[in-house]
C-alpha cells in the first residue's frame, strides 16, 4: 500500500511539474520571434524580435521590424509550448495552408550549403541533400519528421517535401518544432521558417521572410537561449501576453505601425 500511495505521489508530482511548465510557456526562453497579424485570415505581417539578458529580465526588442508572410489563409492553433485550454479559433491542420498559432520551440536551422561554409550559425544545422525529406504522409510512422530516404529501413510514406529545391525558400531556414512532441497525425508538419517568393505571397503553412533578414536571424540566434517563434492574431495576443509573459515594451505601438 506504502509503494502505491508513493507511485500516486510521484504521478501526481510530474503532472503538476507539466501543468506548471504549460502554465509558463516561455520559462527558460532569451530569444523570442514575434509575429502578429491583425487577423486569423491576414497573410502579410511583421516579425518583431526580442531577447532578454535572464529568464527574470524583462524582454528587449533587437533589430529592426521584419516584414514576412504566414499561410496563404492565415493562422490555425497550432501544438506547441502554450497551454491548449480555453482557445478560441480556427486549428491548424494538415494541407489547410494556415501557418500554426502559438509557441514553438525554434530547434535548428538547414541550408543547401555545406556546414563548413556556414559556421556563422549558432544553431545546429542540417544540410538540404537530395536524399534529405520532410514526411507529411498523415499515415506514416515518420510523419512530420525530416529524414534522410536511405537511412530509413522501410520507408513509409507516399507524400513528402524534398528539403533540396530547385528554388531559393529553403536556400536557409529554421525548423519550428510544431506538433512535434510527438507528432499527431493530421495536426500540420513540415512547419519552417524560410525565404519568400515575395512580399504578399502567402505560403502553405510556413513563415517567410526576405533572405538577407533570415540570414540576419541566423546570426543571431543562439540554441542555448532557447528561442521560439510566438504567432498570434492581434486580438489573440492582448489577450494572453500577460498569462504568458510575452513582451509588452513597444509591442502596441509597433503593431499599430505596422498596418
């Protein structure tokens, strides 16, 4: 009985210890990209950034406003770091073209270059090869998951996004850790941060930016900062920034600004 009782102890530990770290999505986080459209169906919209020198030291903005571009409908709740209680819109799912909506681990970057030739990323980088593929089969066991095809013994999948191109988007990248952990099926995969066609063309789910300002993330951005991509509708964001802790200094006026 004493082994039992102690066993439920225990249980009941952990779930508080998780239902704390969703209650404070950003604990831990020094780096944040923030993006927040006017509306869930906005597809052209601004990245603010901001880092903070401690996890008890209130948030900066660093660089310059960003112009970039979500889904081509807009923005769905997606799985990530926020808490998934009482949230009101549209879900992102899978082939919807909504970029996901929320908090999302921002876990690596990817290029076609070499790695020798991008040692000025901080963040560990994976190569686009020709063999190098994102799964977004909703049947797979690998789905939402990037994999090198000859390394996987039985490969699953009848869909997939070869990370090689024959464009620029993946020229540099970073993966965003949405749905990931683990991935449910139907919920949205191959999610990224990447380079643009353009100003107003929205994508299939990603968030894209012009080259030199992706290029000017990556020198930025430090793996032991932790840093996530925050997207939230306007009206979305007010409402959460406080429960949250998401950043308040200059986030109104550069909003405003930039409509």
């Amino acid at each position: 009985m004493k082994s039992a009782r102690k066993c439920t102890l225990v249980f009941a530990a952990v779930l508080a210890f998780i239902a704390g770290a969703c209650a404070q999505p950003l604990a831990g986080v020094q780096q944040l990209l923030l993006v927040v459209p006017s509306d869930w169906n906005q597809v052209s919209a601004r990245m603010l950034c901001f880092e903070r020198t401690n996890i008890a030291a209130p948030w900066r903005k660093w660089g310059r406003t960003i112009p970039v571009v979500v889904g081509r409908n807009g923005l769905g709740w997606g799985r990530g770091l926020h808490p998934t209680n009482d949230l009101q819109g549209p879900i992102k799912r899978e082939g919807d073209g909504k970029s996901p909506a929320g908090i999302f681990r921002l876990s690596g970057a990817f290029g076609y270059a070499e790695p020798e030739s991008v040692k000025w990323i901080h963040m560990p980088y994976v190569q686009c090869t020709s063999v190098l593929e994102c799964v977004d089969d909703t049947q797979s066991a690998h789905y939402n998951t990037v994999v090198e095809h000859p390394k996987v013994a039985k490969p699953d999948w009848q869909s997939f996004e070869h990370m090689l191109r024959n464009d620029d988007a993946y020229r540099f990248g970073l993966f965003v850790d949405h749905n990931a952990n683990p991935p449910v099926s139907g919920g949205g995969s191959c999610i990224f941060v990447h380079i643009w066609k353009d100003a107003t063309t929205g994508t299939s789910g990603c968030t894209a930016m012009a080259a030199e300002r992706l290029e000017e993330l990556l020198k930025w951005l430090e793996p032991s900062k932790n840093p996530v991509l925050v997207q939230l509708p306007k009206a979305e964001y007010f409402r959460e920034r406080v429960a949250w802790k998401l950043p308040e200094d200059f986030v109104e006026n550069d909003i405003l600004q930039a409509r």
